[in-house]
C-alpha cells in the first residue's frame, strides 16, 4: 500500500468547521439583534453567549465528524488489506499449480487399473 493512497484517503481537513460554525452563526445572531435595536450592553452579552454556544456546537460537530472520517478510514484500509491478501493467496495459489505442472504434472485425468 502506498503512503499516497493512504494520504489521499486522509486528506479532508475538519479543523476549519468549529470557526466557520462559529462565526456565521455568531455573524447572524448580531446582525439580527442589531437591526432589533437592543442596547449595546444587552447586544455584546447575546453575541459573546452565541460566541460560547456556537462554538461547543461546533467543537462537537467536528468531533462527531472527525470520528466518522476516522471510521471510514479504517474500513477502506481494512478492505485495502484484504484484497491485498487475496492478491497474495491468488499469486501463491497460481504458482503452486504452475511448480506442480513444470514437475511433470498433468491437467488431463489419468485413467489407471486399480488391482482387486
């Protein structure tokens, strides 16, 4: 297996969906409080509490996706694995049976007299 199918496979990246989570959801929360005229006290507390709720939400999103990536991962590298060993017990199959042939064995059935 080589070290590029294993790259390609581990590509995505997850570490930029906790900031894009937080800062959209966080930009339309005070877009919308602001055009709802609330006093810049009350306005900085509900954008700094979405602030802090976005991003647990985010960090456990990317967590749960992470993992689900990771799972993946390991299902295509184990399945990689098999059909690696299959290819092995194939070529090990075929060159037993062309040892046997180049020994002075046959692929037609002999018919011999069996003595009672």
């Amino acid at each position: 297996m080589n070290t590029d199918d294993t790259e390609e496979i581990k590509k995505f990246n997850t570490k930029l969906i906790t900031p894009f989570i937080v800062l959209f959801s966080t930009a339309v929360i005070a877009v919308f409080t602001y055009f709802k005229h609330y006093p810049v006290g009350d306005w900085f507390v509900i954008v700094f509490a979405s602030v802090v709720i976005f991003l647990v939400i985010g960090l456990l999103t990317e967590k749960m996706i992470t993992r689900f990536i990771e799972v993946n991962n390991e299902k295509v590298m184990a399945e990689k694995r098999e059909a690696e060993r299959l290819e092995e017990e194939a070529r090990k199959a075929m060159e037993a049976e062309a040892g046997g042939k180049a020994n002075g064995e046959s692929d037609t059935l002999e018919i011999k007299d069996i003595p009672e």
